[in-house]
C-alpha cells in the first residue's frame, strides 16, 4: 500500500499494514538498543535509521520515523538519501516503527534530496509531567507534553531546561523545566555526559518513546549544547527583592516576576515597577524613573508604564509573585491558572477585570493600540522584545531621591537605559555605555529568567541601591538567561 509518513504517524493506516513511503534519510543507521533481538539471553540491537518526509524547510508534526530491519542484512542509508522504504507498520512498545521484514522489507535510493531543519519547540511540548519512576507505570501516570506524539520519530530542537538527572548505566539522562521532563538517550554513541544543573542551551534529536517515557535522541554531540550554568562567584544570596523572570512574547503572555530572597516579609507599598526610560538623544524629552520626584517619570505614553503595587501588599520569604501586564484573562491562557493565577493584573487594556487578582496602580499607556484580542502577540504591548529597560525602585511619596531595588536591561541601545552620576542626591551609576544587558532574542517559548540569585559581580557598596548596591553594574549577560518560562518558581538552575 502507497502511503506518506504522516498518514502513518496519524494513525489513518492499520496496524501490521505494508506500506511504501517516500522520504529522505535524516540519520545514519544505528543500533537501536530499545528494538533489540534476543538469542539464547543475548541481546543484540536491530540496526536503524530516521525517514522524514520530503521537501520540508522545517520539520512538522508526525513528519518522521524510524525503520527497523529484522533482516539478515543491514539497510543502507546515509543523511540526504532520498529513499523508497516498503516496511510494516509496527508499534514497538507504542513506538511507532516501520518494520523492513522479509516479507515486506526494501530500501531503494533514488538520489540525495535537502534534509529540512529542526523544528523548535520546548520541553512543555515534547516532554512529559508527573509519573513514576516505575514501568510498567505504578502510582500516577506520565502525562504527554501537548506535542509529544505528534513528534514522535521527528528531529526537533528543545531549548530551555536543566539537566536533572545525570547519565545513567544505560546512557540516559535528564532534563527539566519546572514540572516537564524528557530524558535524553546516547543511543547514537553519544559521550555527552552533563552534569546536573547545567543549563540547556539546545538540544536536537529525534522524538522517541520506551519505557513509557518520553525521550530524545541526539545524533551527534554537537546536537547537545549545555552549558555548566552561569558562573554566579562565590557571594551569596543577595539581600533585597529582586526581579527573577521577565516574559515578553507574546504580547498577552507578558509577566514579571519578583521574588523576596530574605527571611522577612517585605512591604511593597512604596515599591514601583517602571519601564519607561529613554533618553533625549532618541528624538523626544528624556524621561527615567528619578524624575517621579518631580511628577516627570512618564509611563503614559511609548507603550510604558510607572506601576506601583497595592497599598499594604506585602511578599513571604521565600515568595515568588507575578504582574500579568496585560491582565490576569491573557496571563491564564498562556499559563495553567487552575492553581495558581498571578499575583497582579494590569487592568484596563480591554481585557476583564479578574476578581481575584490585585490590580497594580501607577501610570501606564492604556491606548488599545497597545492589545489585541485576537492578534495573537502580534500587538505592541508594553514590553519591546527586542530592548528596554525594567526597574524596581522604592520611593516613599516625599524624599527628593528613590532607591534602585533591582535592576533589568536587554536589547543593544543605550537610549533606554539610566546614569544617575552627577544628579543631586545620587551615587554615579554605571555608564551606559559600560552597562551589561541580558543577551538573546526572547521568543513566544522563553522568557529571561535570573540564574543567580545572588547578582552575579555587581558592586556592593557606594551605590544607589536599597542596600548600597549599585544595581546597573550587574553583569546580566552572566546572571540572566533565556529559557522556557517558570512563573512563581524558582529559575531552573538557579544558584546558589
């Protein structure tokens, strides 16, 4: 029977049917130790190899997988081949499988055609939540990710994570981000051996099953890029509130989260978030968040905002809360509410007023330009993906100066960033120019998350900080990363 890989992956064709496919080789041949034969207590692995489907850029849901052969001899296949395969369509322990058998078993080359590149998805996707370490499962069962069936047999790229467990005696590891974990197989002869806490730059492979887990086969080592995480030095904790994850894409998953580091309970009644900085370089009246002594921090206009947190709200020890910048409604859709809906709203941008979630006051530009409904994060929010500036300050309604509490910069340009050297009242700031910005290009699957709690090789003492810090000289290139969201928890990888 003449078929297509994705009608096979999508379940449309009987199981033990044989089909011919067409598709391009995207792997080598390998042995596959999950799809072995054993002979008189040996077990030897059957050789394989990956097929996807053909003329791809990138691949696609249920777009690829793996023949098997219980043939006598090897099959014959290298990356690019553009291939026939007649096999028997199996379920190896529920991995999908083309089986080359004798009686439907033949590879023909007809040629080399592009191989499509990695789709780019997250550990949420393609990983698994909750479970037990057992299998045959006992206690709770291992819940997919939504894209992990779908992408079974099909090479992916998954940023974001840590590695959660160390390699173990058969070549396993494991990654994770928040609840979502996916283990990782050498099964390609992979020496990659990470260590535990080390940060997930990216990882590609092939999405595959057994042992009711959920797992990824890298094919080469350079397919694994992890990183020994952030080097944070050897201070500790650091002593005041801090900013911990900043989501800016989409426009209706826009967060910060704040998190108390200390053991006491921290009054946020003087405490604003503000995002309004640029300087009179870029064409306009400069504006910054010292100038609200005077009535001139802006925040009504640029798509910003001079936010400040109830009266009488307070954060635990230990606490991690979050603001959703374009009200609790959007910030539920994009994260599971049912347990845990944000700490505050912004509200006012055309979404419902929740109830049941605190709104933050202060200034902010309320055009409904800012959001659409339905644009899908295509709208301007009220944070700029590709730069901007995010700072908490601490100011009682009546001293001539505020107090930096923490510090956030992303994006190249130096138009929104603050120097307060010179003005009346301050400590000199960092220069602009000299300032270390969190690196990367934030997408609809990451946010910028803080790695060290600690502030990294930020000065201590002479600065403009709640507790004499100066918080732009943050090395935040070191300290912050990009990896898939975490809200109201810990940074994954976070130390110390």
């Amino acid at each position: 029977m003449r078929t297509t890989i994705t009608s096979v992956q999508q379940g449309l064709i009987a199981l033990g049917t044989c089909v011919q496919v067409s598709g391009v080789a995207i792997s080598s041949v390998f042995p596959d130790g999950d799809d072995a034969v054993f002979d008189g207590g040996t077990r030897t692995p059957r050789p394989a190899f990956y097929l996807s489907e053909k003329n791809l850029t990138t691949t696609a849901p249920f777009s690829g997988i793996e023949v098997v052969s219980t043939l006598m001899t090897a099959p014959t296949a290298a990356i690019g081949d553009d291939l026939v395969v007649v096999g028997e369509y199996f379920e190896n322990f529920n991995n999908s499988t083309l089986r080359l058998t004798p009686a439907c078993g033949a590879v023909t080359r007809q040629g080399a055609t592009t191989v499509p590149q990695p789709a780019t998805l997250t550990l949420a996707q393609v990983g698994q939540s909750g479970g037990s370490p057992g299998c045959p499962v006992t206690g709770a069962a291992w819940v997919d990710g939504a894209s992990a069936e779908a992408y079974e047999g099909v090479l992916v790229r998954v940023q974001g994570g840590t590695v959660s467990a160390g390699r173990d005696a058969f070549g396993v590891f494991e990654v994770a981000s928040g609840s979502d974990k996916l283990q990782v197989s050498t099964s390609f002869g992979l020496s990659a051996n990470p260590a535990i806490g080390g940060v997930v730059s990216a990882l590609t492979g092939f999405g595959h099953f057994s042992f009711c887990r959920r797992k990824l086969r890298p094919r080469t080592d350079a397919d694994v890029t992890i990183t020994t995480g952030a080097t944070c030095g050897a201070a500790s904790r650091t002593n005041h509130l801090v900013i911990t994850e900043v989501a800016v894409s989409p426009t209706p998953g826009e967060f910060v989260e704040v998190w108390n580091p200390t053991s006491a309970v921290i009054s946020l009644t003087n405490v604003y978030v503000y995002n309004a900085t640029f300087q009179a370089a870029d064409g306009g009246t400069s504006c910054s968040y010292p100038l609200v002594v005077s009535g001139g921090a802006c925040g009504t206009g640029f798509n910003d905002f001079n936010l400040r947190f109830p009266t009488g709200a307070t954060i635990a020890p230990g606490e991690f809360q979050t603001i959703a910048l374009t009200g609790a409604a959007n910030y539920c859709g994009f994260f599971s509410c049912q347990s845990s809906r944000p700490t505050y709203e912004v509200a006012g941008l055309g979404q419902p007023d929740d109830p049941l979630v605190a709104n933050m006051l202060g200034d902010f530009d309320n055009r409904a330009s800012i959001f659409v409904a339905a644009d899908g994060g295509s709208g301007l929010g009220l944070l700029t993906n590709t730069g901007e500036e995010l700072v908490l300050y601490s100011w009682d309604g009546l001293a001539s100066t505020v107090q930096d509490i923490d510090y956030l910069v992303w994006g190249t340009s130096t138009t929104y960033r603050t120097d307060k050297t010179g003005s009346p009242g301050y400590q000199p700031d960092t220069p602009l120019a000299s300032q270390r910005p969190a690196v990367g290009s934030p997408t609809t699957s990451t946010s910028y998350q803080r790695v060290c709690t600690n502030e990294g090789s930020e000065r201590r003492t002479g600065g403009n900080g709640l507790t004499g810090h100066d918080e732009t000289s943050e090395d935040l290139d070191v300290t912050w990363l990009l990896q898939a969201p975490t809200p109201r928890a810990q940074t994954n990888g976070a130390s110390p």
